[in-house]
C-alpha cells in the first residue's frame, strides 16, 4: 500500500510496505525527484530515451538505502517488476533488463545517500559565539546567553570548541583552573543546563569524566 507523507528536507515522499514472506514487512521510502533521477539515468547509461519512463512507473518505485547484498537483490527484483510496465523496458534482452534494474537501485542508493546528509546538515542547530562571550542561535535576540570568557566555564568552553575531539579531563583541567575531575563534570552539566534553556539547544555538550569532553556533534558551533 503507498501511501503519501511529508518529511523535512527531503520534500514529498511516499512510504509503501512490501510483504516478503509471512509475517514480514518492509517498509521503503522513496522521493519523485532521486526516482527519477535515477531511472533516467539508468536508461541513458543503456542507451535508451529517459523520457518514455512512464511518470506512474517512477512514483510506484519504492527504494530506500539498501546496504546488504541480499536486500539488494530482492529490490531489484521489485523495481524489474515496475519497470515491466514500460514499452521500452520490456523490448530488451534479459541481460539488459537486469542491468538497468542494478543501475537504478545503484543511482538510488547514491542519490538517497545524499538527500539524507543534506537533511541532516539543515537539522544541526548552528551556535555562534562572539569575542565578549555571548552564546547565541537566530534568531539572536531570542536565543543568547551571556558567559564570562575568562571564567572557569569559558575557558572549558574554548577548550573542547578549538578541539573536534574529545578534549582529555586532566587538560581541561590544566587549561581551566578547575579543581577536580568532579569540578569540570559540573562546569559541563551547568553549561549544558543553560543553553538548553536558553538557546533550546540539547545535549550541547557530549563527554564524561573518564574520557574527556566535546561539543556534541549534533550541534554546529563556531565564532561569530
């Protein structure tokens, strides 16, 4: 059954369950734009008009990243049964049909790949911080908070920022002033607390004592 949905940064989708055996049910999502993206090129790589794709064939094709081998080979299977539908398609030799199916699971696969890495750069919160200490997101009026840089919290903060890694416990506290292991667990949990209440930013801060501390990856922070 497909039916129509919406998702953020991907634009109109459609979401179909496929029954493979009993009791079993995939679920695959699919965009009409890498649809059909990827059908014409998989018909221009076989040399043939991408224009007589039919536009029901593209909107029934229903593929969403695949990584094993044998997902793989049972989608291929489904986008040669909606591809049978199509003149052009059904006049080639077997070989051939095979090879555009392959084509258009691998151009999907590609263009999904990178729909979904858009997707996730457009859902990182972007966090500034200027030269006299305030934190903010846009719009800045609404989301700041005003931190001391040349207190202990600052100079925690412009540690693990300069750092992609996690920055080791011991050196933060070399770098802060902090006193203990203990003392930095507080100075990330209070800094945490208050941009989230603040900025609405959650978990800005990924790290425990045992390893060190980092600016959570989910998030964008840079220098305004």
């Amino acid at each position: 059954m497909i039916m129509k949905m919406k998702e953020a940064g991907i634009g109109t989708q459609y979401k179909l369950n496929i029954r493979r055996s009993v009791g079993i049910t995939t679920t695959f999502l699919f965009s009409l734009g890498v649809a059909k993206k990827a059908v014409t090129k998989a018909f221009e790589n076989a040399g043939l008009d991408p224009l007589t794709v039919a536009q029901n064939i593209i909107r029934d094709l229903t593929i969403e990243l695949i990584e094993t081998k044998a997902e793989n080979a049972s989608l291929k299977t489904e986008v040669k049964i909606l591809l049978g539908e199509n003149t052009e398609y059904k006049k080639q030799e077997q070989f051939r049909q095979e090879k555009i199916a392959e084509e258009v699971v691998k151009y999907w696969r590609s263009e999904m790949r990178k729909e979904k890495e858009k997707s996730k750069k457009k859902d990182k919160p972007i966090v500034f911080l200027s030269a006299d200490g305030l934190i903010y997101r846009e719009p800045k009026e609404k989301h700041h908070h005003r931190m001391d840089i040349n207190s202990c919290r600052g100079k925690f903060l412009l540690a693990i920022m300069a750092n992609k890694d996690y920055t080791p416990t011991q050196r933060i506290i070399e770098i802060t002033g902090l006193s203990s292991r203990k003392s930095v667990e507080s100075a990330s949990y209070q800094i945490r607390k208050d941009i989230k209440k603040k900025l609405g930013v959650t978990e800005f801060i990924d790290g425990y004592q045992d390893y060190g501390y980092r600016i959570n990856q989910g998030v964008i922070f840079k220098k305004a």
